[in-house]
C-alpha cells in the first residue's frame, strides 16, 4: 500500500529539514485527502478509477462522501490542494 511507504519518508524529508515542517504537513494532508478521493471514485465506479465523475449524480456523491455540501465547494478544494503540491514540488 502506497500510504505506508510514503507517509514515513515524508517524516524523513522533514527531519532531515529538506522541506519545511508546513511543507511536510501540507503535502500529508493533501496526499491523505487525494487518496480518499480516490478510494471514493473506486468504490462509486466499482472499479480503479482516478477520473472525476461527469454525472451529477456522482459528483454530488464524491462530494457527499468527501464531507462537502456540493461538487463546487470540493473541486475547488481539490484544485486548491493540487495546486499546493505542484507549488511545493516546483
């Protein structure tokens, strides 16, 4: 499982001061929240997914099961996030 191999070297990254500790933290919040993301297509696609819904009905799923009133108020916390890793990384 992805989640355990990178979580501990994100610590690593930290301790060894390669990244700031609100770099660390931010990059493990938003791997923790694509990854639910993910896991969330899968089971509403019943299949490995990582393609964002066109349907309203399972827009308003994702956006249900990721804890958001409606699918605007996640995709923009989704770009949001997303850009905050490219941000980190570049």
């Amino acid at each position: 499982m992805r989640l355990q191999a990178l979580l501990p070297k994100l610590i690593a990254i930290g301790e060894l001061s390669l990244l700031t500790t609100e770099q660390v933290t931010q990059l493990t919040d938003n791997y923790l929240f694509l990854r639910r993301t993910e896991n969330i297509l899968q089971s509403i696609n019943d299949q490995q997914s990582q393609t964002l819904p066109e349907q309203t009905l399972y827009r308003a799923r994702l956006a249900w099961a990721m804890g958001f009133d409606d699918w605007l108020a996640f995709y923009q916390q989704l770009i949001a996030r997303m850009q905050s890793v490219h941000a980190i990384f570049k």
